[in-house]
C-alpha cells in the first residue's frame, strides 16, 4: 500500500536539461555577437565541459569561457552571456505540462506528496517559487550536506518521518537511478524512474540497480500508484 | 576647453537607490507573507543594516534577515525574498529620463563620454547591458581593486588616457563628493556632482571637497559643459 508519493525536483518536476541547454545556448550566442572569438558548437564543448569539471553552481562558467577564447579578457563579454543565460533560465522555468494535474488527483485519492532533492536549499526553494509549486506539496527536504545526499537514504526517511508514513509505504519518483532509485530502495522505499534529463539516459545496468516502474512521462505516476494499492 | 565627459555609474546613469530600495521593500512584503515574523518597518530597518554592515555584494543579506526574525529558519522565506528582490531590480532597471538623450547630445557636439566605475566588472556591466547603455560610451573603466578605486585619480587617468586626452580636459559626473568629486579633483579633472541619491545627501562640508558645480538633473550637464567652452 502506497501512502505518500516523494518527488525529486529537477528533470522530474520540470525539464531541467532542457532549460540549462537553451539558456546555454543563448549565452553563447550573445557571447558571439558581443566577440567571443569561436564558434558556437566549440564555445558550447567548452561551457559544458566547464560546468561538468566545476559543477553547476560554480558562478564563473562565463568568465572561464571567456579566459579560454576571448583574448583579450572583456567583461562585456562575461556580463552578455550572464544575463542571456539567467534570462532564458527565467523564461524556461515551467513544470512538466501534466504535472500540476497529476499531483492534485493524487491529492483527490489521499495520497500525501512531498519533494525530496539534493542542492543548495535556498537555489531549490527559488524553483518551486519560480514553477508555482509551492503550495502543491506536503513536505519539502532538501539535502544540501554531501553525506545526507541521495543515494542516501537520510533524506527520504526524513521526508517519510515529516509526513508520518512509514518508509514503506512511501514511492519515489525521480530521473536518476544513481541518486533517486538506489536512494529509494536504500530507505527501503519503492520506485519510479521519470526518463526525461540528460541523467535517465543512463543505463540502470551501469548503476547496479533496476527500478520498479519506468515511465516516460510525468503523468503516469497516478496510474503506476493506483496499480500498486 | 572639455574634450570628455567621465561618468559615474550607480545614481549617476539611473537611480539605483530607488530602485534598491523598492526591492528590499517588496523583499520584505514577500518574506512576511511567506511567513516571516515582524513588521514590513523593523525588517526594512533591519535588511539596510545587514546591508550596510556586510556590503552590497554580500549574498546573504535574507539568510541573516530569516535567522533574526524567522525562528524557525525557513528557506522558502529567504527565497521569496530573493526572487522578490531581483525581480524588482530588474524590472527598475531603467536609466535617468533624459540620460541618453543627453549623452547623444554631448557626442553629437564632439566630446568623448566614457563611464568610470567601482564594482565587480561582470556585475557593472550586466547593468550597462541592462540599462540598454553599451553603445554610448567610447570607453568603460571599472576599477575592481579597493586600492584602485575612487577617490583614487587611477580610473579616471586610466580612462583619460584610454580616451587619448588631457586629464585636464575631462569633466567628471557623479552623485558621491567621497567618491567621484575628490578622485576628479586627485586626476586634476572638473567636477559636476549630481544630487540623485543617497550618497548625494552627504555635505561636501563633511568630506572638506567642494564640486564645481552642482545639477539636480543629469540634463543639465550639456549646459554644464558648454559653459565650459
């Protein structure tokens, strides 16, 4: 029996993968048209390999970019490809089309709906605002300290225990098999991998560990739920 | 005889204390609708401390806001907040009535029209680019070093020799006697203060620096100017 439904928040709740890739490239288009001396396909490499070595909340992608290509260094150059990348960013901040759908009829049945991610609390509170999610959701945990990061289980029996269901009766939804389904089964909680984002192309062979449900849309959650009650 | 005119940035091509101040206001209206527990006076008075202590470039002028008066902290709060505020700048992020018309004046009569700026490079820019202001100046100069910044005469002989005149032929513009009125006078530059803002409210008495002239209204430096001639 499912109680609660736990949520992960990028590529799950909206196109992340999608909103970053269109952001970058209109950053590196602007960066263009202000001189940025390249092409588009190689400034693009460059950023992507920049933010995969430095992660994505390191604040100097553009700067890095421009060290590399932009002899001599101009901060004209920095700030366009910023403000284009934050722009779009804010433009593209939508959640899946049948998302808000999908959590009011799991509401309607009963269900309770929480949110549980990794990041930068105050960056993944930004999100929800941003996407008009904040009052859909019973519990929100973010896990922002490495060592309570998924895989690890902390974060999900801390949402199950703030929503006061027991762990097994809680499923989880999310794109990752690395982070959301081994986390999931870590806290002994059944799960649904989204395959939306850049991360569910990954091989759940290459992780060691098989959801329990794949679906390719956000909306079959309520379906794969109520088959499981 | 003038052969350029150096502007200041902030409250000198639009009115940045107004709009910092409308953002922290609606920041505020935001935070303590999302629960935030004081009132809108004692939050404001609160932020410009934080503010005022901690700089502007801090980045968690709301963290500390929600650890004083948010028991328990929430980061829902802290990111109504943020966004609230960068919404707000962005939205009055808007040069003075007459600036542009005014500068296209002075290039129209010959003269060179450059900006001299304290900041981080990337963050003065992203204002010029937001400002719609780029294509006005024949050079930019932003002093990022404390111990190049005004009133030191290094940015402005910077900019007077990346323009290719005298110092002696450049007139500053700018709304900080501390700031851009002494580092005019240390360049051996004239001076036109500006009365927008703040920092404009401070006595030229107090810092022992008197302007050359004084305008209410960034328009009337073309007279200012020709006057000059």
């Amino acid at each position: 029996m499912a109680s609660a439904v736990l949520f992960d928040l990028d590529d799950t709740l909206y196109d992340s993968t999608k909103q970053v890739s269109l952001a970058r490239e209109n950053a590196v288009t602007k960066m263009i048209e202000q001189g940025l001396h390249c092409s588009q396909k190689n400034a693009l490499a460059v950023l992507d390999e920049i933010a995969s070595v430095k992660g994505s909340n390191y604040p100097h992608h553009f700067d890095d970019l421009v060290e590399i290509f932009g002899k001599p260094f101009s901060y004209d150059i920095v700030a366009s490809g910023v403000i284009a990348y934050h722009e779009t960013k804010r433009k593209y901040m939508k959640p899946f089309p049948k998302l808000k759908k999908t959590i009011i009829q799991l509401r309607k049945k009963g269900y309770l709906v929480g949110v549980v991610s990794d990041g930068i609390p105050t960056k993944q509170w930004e999100k929800l605002i941003r996407l008009g999610l904040t009052d859909f959701f019973d519990c929100v945990v973010i896990a922002e300290k490495k060592s309570y990061q998924k895989p690890s289980p902390i974060p999900f029996e801390y949402a199950a225990k703030n929503l006061g269901v027991p762990a097994g009766e809680c499923v989880v939804v999310g794109d990752r098999v690395d982070k959301d389904i081994l986390g999931a089964h870590n806290a002994g909680m059944q799960a649904i991998q989204l395959l939306q984002g850049r991360h569910s192309k990954i091989k759940p062979e290459k992780i060691g560990e098989t959801p329990d449900y794949i679906i390719s849309d956000i909306c079959d959650v309520a379906g794969v739920i109520e088959g499981l009650d």
